[in-house]
C-alpha cells in the first residue's frame, strides 16, 4: 500500500528518488513507534535526528546555510509521505512554515544559531499564534512584547500551539505596538530556556495524538532585541506572505490522508463479508469508492497544480486558501465514508481508520478555520 | 404529546443531570470505556436521593409509554453521564424493556429487580464477530450453539461488540437450538465466559465499553431460559425498534446540550469585530442545527407513537435511526466547528457527542443496512401497487 | 392527529384528484404561465361536482383546523392541478384566509364568497421590485403609496412576482399610508392597474403566472380599505405563517406522487439483468426519499399545531420552510435522477416538480432570509440564557 | 465576461489564437440567435455553415481527408467556448464524437462521402444508441440490422437523440446478433433519406431547448452492407473506445457552464441589493462564493490534466468517468447555489442563470447517468 505516482504531474525523477529514501527512512524510524507516539501523546527527540541525519528536514534551505538548497517539492514528498503513513509528527511545521521565517527574516546571527540545528533535528521549532481568547484573528491577540533597553520583555499565554511540549525555540507573534492592530504585530523567537518561559500541560484532544499540543506562557520572558525577525511591526506581512505555503502543506496532508483513507477502506471492505458476500461487493459499496476515488483523481490534479503553481512563485493567497479548504472538507468526506464502509470496525481505535477519522477533523481548523478560507476566498472575488 | 407525569418527571430529571451530573463531565473517573464503576455507583446513589434513578419504570413495574420515555431520555441524555446515572442507558435500558415484556416472574424477581433498582449492570449477548463469518447485524446467522444436557444447556460460541459485558453481573445470551434462536439469563461473572479484549472505540460513554467475548462450555440450567426454545429472534425484535429509539432519544438530549454549548460560545465570543453569531458563516450553521434538532425529535415521537400503538416499528425505527443517526452527526459536526480549537478539545462536551454520534452511525444497524431493508420495502409495496393496477386495467 | 372529518374529506379530494386531476396533467391547456383559465374552470366544476371544491373551508366559512387543512391541501397536492382544481391554491387559499380572519362582513360579502365559490381568481399585490430598491422579502420598506383624497385613497407605485394578478378578478392590495402599511380590496382588472409583464419563470403551476404590476392613480373607495389604516404588517402576518406552510402541504403531496412515479418506474424497468430498484444506487435513493417525506410531514404537522394554538408561529413556520423547501427539493431530484431520461422530460409530473420546488426554494422567503431571522432569533435567546447565568453566579 | 486563462495548463499559444477564433465566430453567428434556438428547439443550418467555414467543426480529422488533423485540444477549446457561451448546439456531438467513428472505422467509401461534408457543416451527423425501453444499458437494446443480401435491413425505435431532428446521418447502434449480447452489436451509417427512415416529434425537456432531441423511427430501413462501421458485431468495443472521449467532451461542458454560472451570479450580486446593502456583500454570500470559486479552482486543474492526459492517450476510462460524474454534479451545485443567489431573478427564464440551470440538469444523466458512471469506476477498484 504507498501513494501511486503514475498520474502525478509535479515530481521529476530526483523527487523520486528522495520519496524512496523518505520512505525507508519513516519505515524504520517512525512507523515501529506510531503506537508509542500516540500513547505518550509526542514524537520522540531521536525521531525527530533520525529524519534530520537523513535529510528530511528543511529542504529548502539555502547551501549557505548548511542546506540542501531543493525545492518545495521536496517538502512536499515528506508531507505527503508522512501523512500518508499516518503520523503527525511534527516535521511539515518545522520544513514547510517554521525555518522559512528564520532564513527570510532572521539576521545573520539568527540564522547562524538555529538554520543548522533544524536541519538536523537538534533544534525544534514552534510558532505561536492562537491565543486562548482569539481564533484565527490575528488582530486580536493580547501577548505583548515591549523593548526595554536591548531586550523585549514579552508576557502573554498562547495555546494549540504545535510542537509546543518539544520545541526549542519559539516564534512569537506579539504586539510591539498595542494601538496599531495589524500594523502592530512583531514575530520575536524565544528559546525555551529563557526565564519566565513555562510550557503548560499537552492538550488532550480529539485525534492528532502524535502531535504535541500545547498552552505556552510567558511571563516578563527577556530575550535580545536582536531576536526580533525583520523589522518591528512588520510581523502580520510576513505572516501574509508565509500563510500560502502553510496552507498548501495543510492541503498536501489532506489529501495524501484521504488516500490512505481510500486505501483502507478498500482493503478491508475485500477481505471483510456481510449477508455471504465480500462488502466491496455491494452495489452502495461500489458507489461510494467510486465518489471516493472520483474527489481522489480530482484531488491530486488540483494538488498538483497548486504545487507547481506555489514552485513557480504564482500561487495566490487565495488560491492557496481555496486548496486548504476543499482539501480538508474533502478529506473528512472520504474518511467518514471510509470509516463507514468499515461498519463495526471503523470506531475500534485499533483499525489505522478509526485514528485517521480522529486525526483529521482539526484540518478543516488549524491553519485558519475553513470559514477563515472562505472569508480570505470571498475577498478575493 | 406526553403526558403530565412524563413532564414532571422530565423536569426532575434536568434539573438533577444540570445540576448534579454536569458538574462530573471533567471527572478523571471517566475513561475511555465509559465512566468507571466507582463514578457510576457515585452519580446513581444522587440519582437515588433525587428520585430519578430509573425515572421511566414507574413503581408498580410498568414502563412509561414509549412517547413519555423519549422525553424523560432526552432529558437524561442531556449530559452524556445522565443516562448511566438515571439507569436509563444501553444496553440495560433495553434488557429491562426486554425481561419486563418476556420475562416469567422468577426471572423478572432475580434479574430484573436488581437491574431496575440500579444495583447491577447488564450485557446482552448477541452479535458475533464477522470475521468468524458469524451474525454482524443479521441475527439469522447465529453460530453460537445450545445443546441440552439434562437439565443444563451447554453453550458455546464467540460474541463481540458486548457493550458493559465488563464488569456486568447480568447476562442475556443468544444461541441457537435445535429449535431455532433461544436467551438465557446468566449470572455474571461466570469462568466459562471469558473477555477476550476490551475494544478501544472512539466512543467513551458505556461503562465497560463494547467487548468481545467466548463462551465455552457455559452451563445454564433449564429454567434460566428467557421464555421458550426457539422463540429468540422473536423476543430479539421486541427489543429490536424500541432499544433503537431510545439511542435516538438520549444521543437528542445529548446533541440538544452541544448546540447550547456552540451557542453560548457563539454569542461569549467575538472575531474580527463582531460576535461570532453574527457571522452568518456561523449563525446560518446554528440554525441548521436548530432545524435539525427540531426534526429528530419530531421522528423520534413519531415511531413512538408507532410503538404505541402495539406495532413492531421496524421500518419506522429503521427510518427514524438514519434519519436521527445522520442529522444529530452533522449537528454535532457544526458545533465543533462553531467552536473551532476549543470544539476538538476536551474542555467540553461537544467534542464527545461528535465521537459517540459517528459510532451511533454504526451501531444498531449501520445507516447503509436500514437503507437496504427499506429499499426493500418499497419494492414490495411498489410491486403490490403495480399489481393491482395491473388487475384493474 | 388529524380529525375524522379531515380524514373523510382528504379521502375524497385524493379520489378525485387522482381520477380526475391527473388526467388533464398531459393537456395542452398547460402552459408555461400555469394552466389556462378555461381548464381551471372545467377542473372546478368536475370538483364542484365531486363536493371537493375548496374542501379547506367548510360551509359556515369556517376553515379546518391547520392540522386538518395539513392533510387535505396534501391531497389536493397530488397534481400539480389539483390545487388549482379544488381551490386550495396559492395565493388564492392565503388570500381567503386573510379574508376571514379581517375581512369586514361587507367584505367577506363582496370578495370572499366569490373566491371561496370558485367563481373568482385574486392576487395578493405586496411584494415590490428590489431593483426600485422596494420591499424585496422586506415589507418594511414598502414604497407604494396610499393618500387618503375625499372618501377615496389614491394609490401609487409598482409590484413584482405578483402570483395570478392576469386573469384576477379580486385583488388585494398592500400600500403604505401616513398611519403605516394599509390593504385595500379591489375588483380586477382596473385600467389603473397595468400589468407590464409577466414573467416567463421555470415553474408553471399557478394560473396567471408571476406579473411585473404597476399602479397608477389607482382610486379606491374608502369602504374598501381591509380592516383600519396602518394595521396592515400585522394582517400581513396573520396570513404569513400559514401561507408559508399550505405551500409545504401542497408540494408535499406533490412529491409524495412523484416519489410514487419514480418507484413504480423502478419496478417496472430492468438495467443490467434485475429491475432498477434493485440495485442499491437506486434503492437507497427512494429510502432516502422516504425518509424525507415522512420528515417533511411531520415538521408541516408540527408547524400546524403550534398555529392551531393561536401563535403567529412565525419562527416555526420559518424552520418549516426552509426544512421543507429543501428536503423537497432534494426528493425532486433524486425522482428525476431514478428515472434517467424520462425524469426530464415532460412525459410525468416529476420534472414540473423538480422546477417547481426549485422555485420554492425562493419565494416566500429565500432559505438564507429565514436562515438569518432563524439566527437572529438564537443570538437573542442565547443572550437571554447568559444573562440569567451571569446574574445566578 | 469571459474564461480566463491565465492558470490553465492545458493550452498553448496556438489554442488561444484558435480561441479568439472561436470566440468571434460565436459571437457573431450564434450569440444572437440563442433565443431563437431556444424557442425554435433547434439551430438552424446556417449556424453550422458558418461553424464549418470558420474551422469551428471536426478539427481533429486528418489532413487526407481534408481536415486540419488539429490535436483534440482544439475540439476542448470549441467546446469550452459553446458552453460558456449558454448554447448547446450539437457541434461537441458531431466534432469530439460522430466524426470519430466515420474516420476511425469508416471504410474508404465512407470517409469520402462524409467526413468533409461533416467538416464543412453540410453533414450533421446523430448517434443513435438509447432505446425506449433502456437507458445506458447497451446489451439491453432492441434494435435490429439483418443481413439481407448485399443490405442491412434495420427496425426499430431509439430515443433522447441529440441532433436528432437536424440529423443528415444517424450511427446506429444495433443488434446484429441477437443472442450474442454485447458481442452481437454493431455501428451502421443510416441516411437520412432512406426510406423507412422517420424522426419522431423534437421532445420536450426540460432544458437544452438548442439542442434538437427526437426519437427516430426505423421500419425496414435497407443501407448497402458497407455502411457498417468497423467490423460485424464489434460496435461494443468501437463504443467503449470512444466513450473516454465522450465522457471527456461533456466535462468540458460542465466545467465551462459552471463557470459562466458563478460569474452570472457575481455580476447580479454586485448589482442587486437587499436589505440596503449589495447581496455580494453577505457573509452568507461570501461564503458561497468561496465555496464555488473553490470547486471552480479545483475543475479546472483537474480538467486541464485530463485533457492532457487524454492526449497523451493515457485517459482511462474509469479516469473518463471520474471526469464526467464530478464535473457534472459540481455543475449541479453550481448553479444551483448560482441560481440561489440570484433570489427571485433566479427563476426567470429571461436571466441566463435560470436557462443554464434547466440545462445543465441533464448532464448527470446523458453520456451515462452518474450511476452508470460509478459501475464504471468501481470495477476498476
């Protein structure tokens, strides 16, 4: 059972060749431990080197850096690879949101500090936006980050904040500038040792086990002002101009969940028989993979599309809003029809669709809700 | 529409799950297999005190009618632990329905009593694993066997999906005889039944979970059998429609409960300038809801008023658990959705009737089954119809 | 329930809708703007004839209960015909009940008898263009004009989707005074009534079609203005909820038969070696479709009850309109999609019925209007519910 | 108001000059009489002259037979143009279906007396497949050719044939060996002009008012033996081959008419107002929007990689169905919700959403239901 490449329009043979290596590699170090992730609710730090010492982590990053200097695409297959697989460990937030800020708006000490250690797995990385009284709106937040001296002196509480029981450093999105809503908003890294930094408890939530989740504090937490990425006050740009390619990722994972989703399906409802015959045989059952399979074609041309389209640097803000959210509305179609297709067996935790079907319903609201999409969309028309 | 004693009662009965149970729902007593014993007897002896405890038998031993029962469970499924604490929850809500209507007066003495008075729990013993080619949703397929030896059937067989068989010290078994499909009333536990595992389910309401179970050369004397040799598939469809309604009226109270929840949230919270209710993205979804919720209670009273009339129900229960089943999934499905992050997390309750509704899409039928029978329905009716036509012409 | 008398009358408005009605289904006289006149009037006398002629008001003027008319405007609903045939069509049946509830005995007199006699046609002049920026779905921003001149009021402006205004003998007619809304009874036609046009639209049930109308120095006498200046929102409201939901009984009827079409057609055609209804695709299609009428019936019932207790029931039947509307629609749909080719043809009633309820879907209200209003009304209650809880804690 | 192509990836430059061709020609010879086709339940002779002088008809056909011998995306573009423009004149029918059996199993004789008389427009041609009794249940039809000496002797009774009034040639799908099931069928070329030969009167539908739809009666119709296509009793397969294409051609339609369908009711809801402010400006109509925009978004990408794929001769046949059942029922969707949006305009015929909204309804019916769509892709399961 793997992701058929036959049709796909966006990989060439050397993103071939990197799908197989990402394939071995989560084969030996992620699967074995899929089970131990969910119960401890995190992926192990060894995991995390494993994928750094093979190369799966950031990609992108310029050779200068330490990097390999590839492009998104090579994210792409991870992302697609992993979610696949079935495990939501953190990797696409560090590879396709996370070092992007560091490498565009960090300084040269910045990037010195951490571009190498995320490559490699030895610094993890977490950004901070939600905050427990704000959804998607950013213009809402209340962490502050005021300059004192040489220091900003940050104090707020954020949450749902992915990566945050591992993370080393964190991306603060704070206001500099309390008055100036959007035009107000900075993105400042922390580490984590700093302070008046306290991690709160691992959220326990619906699905997404694997995926350590976390409130974060901070309280009269100092860092350099240095530690500042690009200029004050120009934070909700950045995160405008990163926001696309967060999506786009969000939609990769969608859709190679909702393969993976198909493709249990099919192999159980062969195997399986209900009234003496295989249930795949059941004319609701055929009709139903076959919608299925029919959003599936549908889905990876589009997502083809929206890959190279992002790759060409013509991928707007709404397109990309447009893939995250038929994307992830899509993927809860397909597994809640998969899940159904496995009758009894579909919610018994022990079947990978049971998981899935828990995995996937905060697609359709982390990375903005699918009612974010559709405002962001509607503007666009 | 329901009497008076049910709305007293009903009105008793939410007054105690708001007040007294409510406050439960972040209790680490409840696991992922239902709430633990312990928090079970706790919330009962409450229950006891307030005077809800089993709120649709009335004393003299008479089921309130199926009309009055789906307002009082409405009203106990409020909180997804009201149903346990009030005992009127699966499977031994149905188990009751069953040895109440079937039961002689020995076994309703000894099996009965204590299940009403909420001492003991239940299990009631009849679906078999597929994969051993066994009777999933199709009854007629029992593999499990009795074979009379002496004065003492000898059962032996796999069962699975055994909702609160751990734990249970009550069980109804389902086996074939010679004569065809028989029940048997069980102490439990017993060393020839044995839980094999305890599925993990991405539901959590129902103490001891959904197990599977053998059964190997389990001994019951003859006058443990619930009713007569052969008659089980009959006595299965008494319980049949009416088990499948209450599910539809405990999961309405318990989804009633999750829009309060979205629409408190809904009007407690602003983004981007305004209350998220006045966002029609979000206010249009509430209204569905409402619709919705509307809707399956009006089915649910609907196959009531079937059942009350004396009728199996069969196809109104089967229409009225897609129907329930399906709409109070999307309902639930739109207030995590309302409620974004805060809606995937377990500070609420919402999240948990997202979870219990998808398995309520399976259990009791799986929508596509109560589809087929239906279809089949028509046609027979369809074909009658042409018949007759025919005939005239 | 329904009455015995509702069920005696309902039984016989089926008969003759189904032996009488539906034969003229394939006349010529059926036009895109609804049937013609002539055919209306030969349908009438046969329902005349029958004793099912406006079987809804009984023969002291009073109407059935909404429960009892629910059952019988559901059998008149049969045919598309049928309503127009038995005289329980839109707006003439909304029209007469205002009539009775308002109406003065002069006027009940002169305009009702006529109506509820079969004799007369009216139309029901409120709605306004929302391209002049008038009253859309919004009455509160009528721009037609009412000036009291001697013992006559001069009337002015321009109306839209006026249902059945070609052909109306009666018309009623909504126009904003300085005390507020106002409605005057006229007799059709009037040279100062000018019909502009009317609109060629995609559903075709109802005679006279939907007219673009304008007014011009319309004079009407004094005596003529239905109840007292300015009440006219509040009579607008008395007919509004009902109105909204004998459109539901109708089209449900409606689609009661076509889902009867569309099964008896998959009975009778083969695919693939066994006969359509066999195959799940299309069985569980006509499941659904049963599902969604018994659904449609009992929000409608309900709706009726809450206006049989002397509410304006204007939230409920806001939630029946929409629930309706749609699930009927939907039912429509998947009638023409069982039947394939002949689905959109006009061999059968269903494609009508597929347009028919797409129009539905908007008039008397878009979903997205009664969506908001249902909201708004959430939003307030929601509120209601935070204030008492903040004022306990 | 028109397709926009600057994200489509199907196309080059040539296709786009031939689109402005395209766009002129309709413009001019077939926009101003829409309404008259409408009423008429036809279009007239003139427009196909025109279509054919202008090399709008049967591009594909190669340059022996005095065709263009164009690649099929031409007949995309055509197709795409006729659709969005709200008339379903049959040219799809005669250029990316009819021509395609007279040039691939047409024998000489046959290519010479019709292919340019096709392309020109003089020769409108019919496919006359469904029956009465069965919809797209092939095996299941009635009608018979006998071989009677150096002639086929052909009876029976077909149904919903497009073009069928207008028709000069009719390919017929009949038994030539009744036991033989879907073996036993084969393609014959019928004059119009043989006696025997009738149309039925052009059916009322519910939509579609352009395109002419009859049933055609044949009583004894004699045609020479070697106006079979192809080989005896090999029609099933010569149908099965050019099905993909079919398929193809009709999710053209869909896409394209779905889109004229959103860009409709952006229009009117810019314009029109309800409760003082423009109905565009709702967040319920925002969020609508969106939601179709996205669909669109999606069509699209997955329409340009099938037509690639088509071309490439890749396109399988469950890939064909996937393509026709999504692009039509999302057309449902959209102009359904398109229509919504509109409120009460939306059911005036005079608005061209109402009229597209009567047409497109058929689509998940004609080419083979959606249900015949789904048999199709779950065998390939």
């Amino acid at each position: 059972m793997m992701l058929d490449m036959a049709t796909r329009t966006a990989f060439n043979e050397d993103h071939h060749t990197f799908r197989e290596t990402v394939r071995k590699v989560l084969e030996r170090e992620v699967q074995p431990r899929i089970e131990d992730h969910e119960r401890d609710g995190i992926v192990g730090r060894d995991e995390w080197l494993a994928a750094g010492e093979a190369g799966l982590l950031c990609p992108t990053v310029a050779e200068e850096y330490g990097g390999l200097g590839l492009d998104f695409r090579f994210n792409c297959v991870v992302t697609e690879e992993l979610a696949y697989l079935g495990s939501w460990a953190g990797f696409p937030l560090q590879s396709d949101i996370a070092v992007d800020y560091i490498e565009h708006y960090g300084n040269d000490r910045i990037r010195e500090a951490f571009l190498g250690k995320m490559i490699s797995g030895e610094i993890i990385a977490a950004i901070a936006m939600t905050e427990p009284g704000t959804g998607s709106d950013l213009q809402g937040i209340q962490t502050t980050a005021k300059r004192i001296g040489d220091e900003w002196v940050i104090n707020g509480s954020k949450t749902y904040i992915t990566n945050g029981q591992n993370a080393d450093i964190v991306i603060v999105v704070a206001k500099t500038n309390p008055d100036a809503g959007s035009k107000g908003i900075s993105l400042i890294v922390v580490e984590a040792d700093r302070p008046g930094f306290d991690r709160g408890r691992n959220l326990d939530k619906i699905g997404q086990h694997s995926a350590d989740t976390s409130e974060l504090f901070f309280n009269d937490v100092h860092v350099p002002a240095d530690n500042i990425l690009g200029a004050e006050n120009q934070g909700f740009a950045y995160l405008m101009d990163q926001l696309p390619q967060e999506r786009l990722s969000i939609a990769i994972s969608a859709q190679a969940s909702a393969q993976r989703a198909f493709d249990e399906a099919v192999n159980f409802t062969r195997e399986r028989k209900a009234f003496g015959k295989p249930i795949i045989e059941f004319q609701n059952s055929q009709f139903q993979f076959a919608d299925l399979k029919t959003k599936l074609q549908v889905g990876w041309a589009h997502l083809d599309w929206a890959i190279n389209r992002h790759c060409e640097g013509k991928l707007t803000a709404a397109e990309a809003s447009a893939a995250k959210l038929w994307h992830s509305e899509t993927l809860s179609d397909v597994a809640d029809m998969a899940l159904q297709l496995h009758g009894g067996a579909g919610y018994m935790n022990e079947y990978p669709i049971a998981q899935l079907w828990r995995d996937q319903r905060v697609l359709r609201i982390y990375g903005g809700t699918s009612e974010v999409m559709k405002i962001v969309i509607g503007r666009s028309i | 529409m329901a009497s008076d004693r049910a709305v007293e009662i009903a009105e008793r009965v939410e007054q105690f799950v708001r007040t007294v149970v409510v406050p439960y729902e972040q209790d680490p007593r409840c696991g992922s297999h239902g709430p633990s014993d312990d928090l079970v007897h706790e919330m009962r002896g409450h229950a006891r005190s307030a005077g809800v405890l089993t709120p649709h038998i009335l004393s003299d031993g008479r089921h309130l009618s199926h009309r009055d029962t789906a307002l009082v469970l409405r009203k106990t499924g409020l909180s997804p632990l009201g149903s346990v604490a009030c005992n009127t929850f699966a499977p031994d809500e149905g188990n009751m329905y069953l040895l109440g209507k079937v039961g002689s007066e020995e076994i309703k003495q000894r099996f009965l009593s204590p299940l009403v008075e909420g001492r003991s729990r239940s299990a009631f013993f009849m679906t078999e694993p597929a994969s051993d080619g066994g009777a999933g949703s199709d009854p007629s397929m029992m593999k499990t066997t009795a074979v009379l030896d002496g004065n003492h059937w000898r059962v032996n067989g796999r069962k699975a999906f055994i909702t609160g068989a751990d734990g249970a010290d009550i069980g109804i078994i389902m086996a074939a005889s010679d004569d065809g499909a028989c029940m048997f009333m069980v102490d439990l536990p017993n060393p020839a039944i044995k839980i094999e595992r305890i599925l993990d389910t991405i539901d959590s309401s129902m103490p001891g979970g959904h197990a599977v179970v053998s059964i190997t050369d389990l001994r019951i004397p003859a006058d443990q059998m619930l009713g007569a040799s052969g008659e089980g598939f009959r006595y299965a469809q008494v319980r049949l429609a009416p088990a499948r309604l209450t599910h539809c009226m405990r999961w309405l109270g318990t989804c009633e409960r999750a829009q309060e929840i979205a629409e408190d949230y809904a009007v407690s919270r602003q983004a981007f300038g305004k209350l998220l209710v006045d966002h029609e993205g979000v206010g249009f979804m509430l209204a569905e809801n409402k619709i919705a919720l509307e809707q399956c209670r009006l089915t649910i009273d609907w196959c009531a008023d079937v059942l009350d009339q004396g009728e199996l129900g069969l196809l109104e229960s089967s229409m009225a658990k897609v129907a329930v089943s399906e709409a109070l999934f999307k309902v639930a499905d739109r207030c995590v959705q309302v409620m974004g992050g805060s809606g995937v997390s377990g500070d609420t309750i919402v999240e948990q009737a997202f979870r219990e509704l998808r398995a309520f899409r399976i259990y009791d039928g799986p929508t596509e089954v109560h589809k087929w029978s239906i279809a089949k329905k028509i046609k027979r009716k369809a074909l009658e119809r042409r018949a007759v036509s025919e005939e005239k012409s």
